[in-house]
C-alpha cells in the first residue's frame, strides 16, 4: 500500500518505516521540511539497503506526503497533531487516517495521561479532519526503540479501534505485516481513550524496570 507517515522523521515513524519497507509498502515521509524528509527517507533507503532491501521511500512536506497516500500514520507530538491536520485539511480526502498520538504530562518521576477535552486524542484528531475520512486509532502502547529494530520479532498486542470496518481490517493486515505483532479489536474510536491511557502505565513501568521494554499482550 502507499503509506504516508506525518511527522514520518521521527520517533515512531522510524520502526514502521523499516518495518512496513520490509513488508514492500511505499512509503512518504512527511516533515515541515522538504529537506529533512528527504534527508531521513536517504537515511531509512541507505539502512535497509545495506539489508538486502531495495525499499520504495520518499520524503516530502506533510501536506504532499498525505495527498500521495492510501493510508496516513499522524505521528506527530500531541500538542501539534490535530493543528498540523488542520493545517493541511485538504490534502484528506478518502485515505485511512491512523493515530498513535498520546497525551501525557511528567509529574516528578512518573508519566500521568492528560486528555484533551474532547475525550481522547484520536477523538481531537477526528475532530481536525474532513468529514468522511476514517480514522483508526492504533500503535499507542508499543516502544519506538524496539519498533525500530527491524529484525527484531515483537510478541505484543497492538489494540486498534475505529468506527469503520473496512479501515480497521486493513490496519489489521498492516500491523500483522510486522512480525509477530497481533492486531486486536477492541471496538469503536470512543474506545481509544483507554488504549491511550496505558501508555504512560507502560513508560511508568518501562522507567521503574529498566532495561524492560514492556508493551501489552493478552492473554
Ligand atoms: N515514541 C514512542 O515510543 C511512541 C509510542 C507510541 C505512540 N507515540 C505517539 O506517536 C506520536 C509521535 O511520537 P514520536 O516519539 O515519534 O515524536 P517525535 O519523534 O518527538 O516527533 C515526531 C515528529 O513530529 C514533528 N514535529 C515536531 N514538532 C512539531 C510541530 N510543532 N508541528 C508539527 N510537527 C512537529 C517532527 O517532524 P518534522 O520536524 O520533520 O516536521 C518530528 O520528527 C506522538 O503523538 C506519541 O504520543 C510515540
């Protein structure tokens, strides 16, 4: 699929951009900055090159990035999210919006969630974007750092909700492209405030067990 990552030179965007390279997406970095993104999509290209892998990526400014894509990963701060949506409001049109995005305040040594008033984050966002576009709320609760690790199986959860089948099933079939994540249901987009909120949990316990990188799997 063509997969658009907002924010796509950062953090997060890194483990899904050599893991969804791995699995034969193209991929579009988005950035504020031309010239970063394409400096980053240089970076992931001369990586998984020296892999094996021959990867179809390229870098752009956000509003190019989403325009060229099926699918777009906002993976961007939370502060700056919905109004970088809103920003290039345009370029949405019937793509499948998926939002990591998590809201968190520190307080002393530990990580507390902060909702914004619409609930959650995803419902923010969902509030940024035209009508129409499907927006699924998933990736939250797993670690950059063990996501960037391209060859790395992960043996996590990844708890997706959304209010629209179709887009969940293919956020579905993306995330079980990255070995050995499984993709759960957990039902509507109001749902995401709890999914969110086990972030902080997550780096709470990350920080307190060092050097434990614990994610979520049920069992
Ligand atoms: N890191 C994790 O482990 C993790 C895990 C799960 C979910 N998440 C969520 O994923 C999202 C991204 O997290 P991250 O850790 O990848 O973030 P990050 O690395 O701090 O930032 C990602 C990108 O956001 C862009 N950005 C920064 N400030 C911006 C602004 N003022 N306006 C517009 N864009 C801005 C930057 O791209 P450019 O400078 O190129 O524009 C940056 O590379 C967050 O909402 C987070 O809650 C993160």
């Amino acid at each position: 699929m063509k997969i658009a990552l907002l924010g796509g030179t950062g953090d997060i965007a890194e483990g899904l951009v050599l893991r969804w390279s791995k699995a034969g997406h193209e991929i579009f970095i988005g950035s504020r900055s031309d010239e970063k993104a394409k400096k980053i999509a240089s970076e992931y290209i001369e990586t998984l090159s020296k892999l094996g892998i021959t990867p179809n990526i390229h870098g752009m400014p956000n509003a190019d990035a989403a325009r060229s894509a099926e699918v777009v990963v906002i993976s961007i701060p939370p502060e700056y999210a919905a109004s970088t949506v809103r920003q290039i409001r345009d370029s949405f049109t019937n793509q499948i919006v998926i939002t990591p995005v998590v809201s968190m305040v520190k307080k002393g040594n530990y990580f507390m969630y902060t909702p914004p008033p619409q609930g959650s984050c995803a419902l923010e966002i969902k509030e940024a974007l035209p009508e129409g576009v499907k927006l699924v709320s998933a990736y939250h609760n797993l670690p950059a750092k063990e996501l960037s690790k391209i060859d790395k199986e992960l043996d996590y959860d990844v708890v997706i909700c959304g209010d629209d089948e179709e887009a969940k099933a293919v956020v579905k079939k993306l995330t079980e492209d990255m070995p050995k994540l499984r993709a759960l249901d957990a039902g509507p987009l109001e749902v995401s405030m709890m999914v969110e909120a086990i972030t902080p949990l997550i780096i709470n316990l990350n920080l307190r067990y060092k050097p434990r990188h614990f994610s979520v799997k049920f069992v």
